[in-house]
C-alpha cells in the first residue's frame, strides 16, 4: 500500500471535521478496545524495546 | 506477516542507498522518490522521519512520519482558530515493496507508529494517526487496520481508547 505525499496539514470540511469530534467525544467515553484496537495495541508492544532503542540512539 | 520475521525499522542516516533493488509499480514512483531525493533533507531539517522496514532478506519498504494539525475549512473567526485544531502524526509516505505485499509489513509499520506514540504520550499527547490513501486499496488497506474515513481519501485512526490501557 502507499500514501499520498503531503507534510502539512489536513484540512477537512466542517462537515468531516464535526464527524471527527463526534467519534473522539464517543471514544472519550469509552472505556474498552475493540478487536482491532486490541490486535494493534498487542502488536505495538512487540516494537516497544525496539522504539526505546532508536530513542537512545542505538 | 509471520511472527517469526523480525522487521527492522531503520531511521535514514547519509548512508541510506533508497531504491537498489526495490521493486515498484510506476504509478509508486513518486513515492519512491520521495524517500530518493527528500527524505533525508526532510529528516535534517526536523520535518519528517524516515525509516527502511528491513527484515533478514532485505530492505521491505520506507516509511515517512511527521506531525501535522488537521483543521477545519473557512475558519474566519479568529476566536475560532485553536478550537478546530487537533494535533495528530501523520503517516505522510508509506512504500511496500511490490513483492512482499499482502504479508502483513503494512501493518507492522502500523503498530511501530503506535508503539511509538504510546511512548510520546508521557510528553507530548498525541491521540490520531492520519493518513492520505492515495488509491482504493490503499484505502481499503487502512479501513481494516480501523482507521476511519473522514473524506476524501483522508483517514483518522483515534488511538485515546489505547492510551487509557
């Protein structure tokens, strides 16, 4: 898969961003992950030691 | 990807040769040289940061992180400014080499990215990745991960449930 080549900012229509703050505010409220969140939430701390090591510059 | 893969995230340094042996679509070229030509100026001057997924048989893809606001349009009103504002990283170039798509390296680039704001968290809160897929399965691609679609090809994944674990 690839990614579209931009660095600045996003910049989306009311319309968008009010659906943005929508779902922030209902996973503001909620206290539990989802499949996915779990599957990557796992998956990140396989990196973790990885991350901390590039951190100090290893 | 099989677990037993050890992927590598590799930050750019002046000794990063981008491209031997890469295979790629044309319509990827730009991407590719992205990371050729800008990446490391980009990285030298703190605007983004740039890694080589490798595993043991070689270089797999190029990943490009950088910080960015997503906001909304026509805001007129200064008192406005700020208040639709929100911070997030953005997953600004990602290349997967064309013959070792679909075994999973998108995704581990995914959780590295979360891996790392889950480290930020203690000092700069960050709580959305954002993403421009730049065709349908790119899209396609990051839905299933769980990002969302905002518009227009731009996809937020919301990470505030995960930084509460």
């Amino acid at each position: 898969m690839k990614t579209k080549s931009q660095l600045g900012s996003v910049t989306l229509s009311r319309k968008a961003f009010a659906k943005l703050e929508k779902m922030l505010k209902e996973n503001d409220s909620r206290n539990y992950l989802n499949k996915q969140e779990k599957e990557l939430l796992e998956g990140s701390k396989k990196f973790d030691k990885y991350v901390a090591s590039i951190a100090n510059g290893k | 990807m099989e677990n037993k893969k050890i992927l590598g995230f590799l930050p750019f340094n002046d000794e990063t040769a981008v491209g031997v042996d890469f295979k790629y679509k044309q319509e990827d070229e730009e991407i590719l040289n992205f990371f050729k030509n800008k990446a490391l100026k980009c990285q030298r001057e703190h605007v983004s940061r740039c890694f080589e997924l490798k595993e043991s048989e070689g270089i797999v893809g190029y990943l490009a992180l950088s910080l960015c606001s997503i906001n909304a349009r026509k805001l007129k009103n200064p008192k406005n400014i700020g208040l639709f504002e929100r911070p997030a990283i953005r997953i600004g170039q990602l290349i997967i080499d064309e013959t070792k798509r679909g075994q999973g390296y998108g995704k581990c680039a995914i959780n590295f990215v979360i891996s790392i704001v889950r480290m930020m968290k203690w000092y700069l809160p960050c709580r959305l990745l954002v993403v421009d897929a730049l065709n349908e399965k790119a899209q396609t691609f990051y839905e299933k991960a769980g990002f969302q679609m905002m518009e227009d090809r731009t996809l937020v994944f919301d990470l505030a449930p995960m930084l509460k674990q």
